[in-house]
C-alpha cells in the first residue's frame, strides 16, 4: 500500500497547501481513508490521486469558509510573459527559518503551485496538466511569483517589516 515516506511526502504536500500541521493531518488522514474506500485496480497512480483528493478536501474546506482569493487573468498579462527559467528560484536564498515567513505571506495557491515546481520539481506542462489549466496559464502565474518573490526577498534574509498579507 502505502509506505511511511509516501505517507510524509502526502504530508508535506497537505502542509504546503494548508501551512497548520494539524489540520494537514487530517487532510492527510480523510484522503487516505477515501482512497481505501474507492480503491480499484482502475488507479494507476495512487499517490497522485490522493494528491487530487488532498486538494480538493483543502478547497473544499477553504470554500466553506470563504476565504479561497480568486486571481483572474487578464489577456494582456499573458501577452507579457517572460519565459520561466530554473534558475530563477535558485537565485533566491532561502533558509529554513524563512521558509515559514514565505509560506505565511502566500496564498493557497501560491503555495501549491511553488511547491509542485520548487519541491516536487514538476515542469510547467506537468503542473498545466495537474491543474487542467493551460501552460501557458501556468507559466504567467509561475512568472508572476518569482517577480514577486524577487521584489520583496532581496537578498539572504527576508524583509517582514514590509510585506502584507494581501499584497503579496
């Protein structure tokens, strides 16, 4: 079935996304006991659909509350794209203490789409396809928060004084 480091990688994605341990514990906990209850043979790959099953519960939840921010993008943005290189996020220099800060002045989706290309090392077509959105959708987003990130991350330590939630 399910080995510890799958169970941990689950985990570490359902905290991207949600930023509280506990409550990535329970979106860790209700995904796999809804995998176990569905499970067929007809699932090729298990860790990515309890992935889906991961982010949709967290959605789920952030709807109830209505708190889930919609960015909508406009036309003319996506004329102005810059192609995303790697090396871009490598430039930034982030330690472990700083992470929690950037976590914390990001929003859900900001999260996700970091961690599945920073962490999980997922290409812009691979995210397109996870998202069912179009690549180059992706790439405006993916562009978007690395300028963002570049802007108020300059150099080895984070500047909290000047972020806000909603401006980031």
């Amino acid at each position: 079935m399910l080995n510890q480091e799958e169970l941990n990688q689950l985990y570490r994605y359902a905290l991207s996304l949600s930023a509280h341990e506990e409550t990535a514990y329970d979106l860790v906990q209700s995904a796999v006991e809804k995998f176990l209850n569905k499970q067929s043979a007809s699932i090729d790959k298990p860790q990515a659909y309890i992935k889906t099953i991961i982010r949709n519960l967290y959605f789920d939840q952030e709807r109830h509350k209505k708190v889930v921010p919609m960015i909508s993008i406009e036309s003319d943005e996506l004329s102005h794209i810059e192609p995303v290189d790697n090396d871009g996020m490598d430039d930034l220099l982030i330690n472990q203490q700083d992470v929690q800060v950037l976590i914390d002045f990001l929003n859900a989706e900001e999260n996700e789409l970091l961690y599945l290309w920073a962490v999980e090392e997922h290409t812009a077509d691979e995210i397109a396809r996870i998202y069912e959105k179009p690549r180059g959708t992706i790439l405006s987003k993916l562009h978007r928060l690395k300028k963002r990130m570049r802007e108020r991350f300059q150099g080895d330590r984070f500047d909290t004084s000047v972020m806000n939630k909603g401006e980031l």
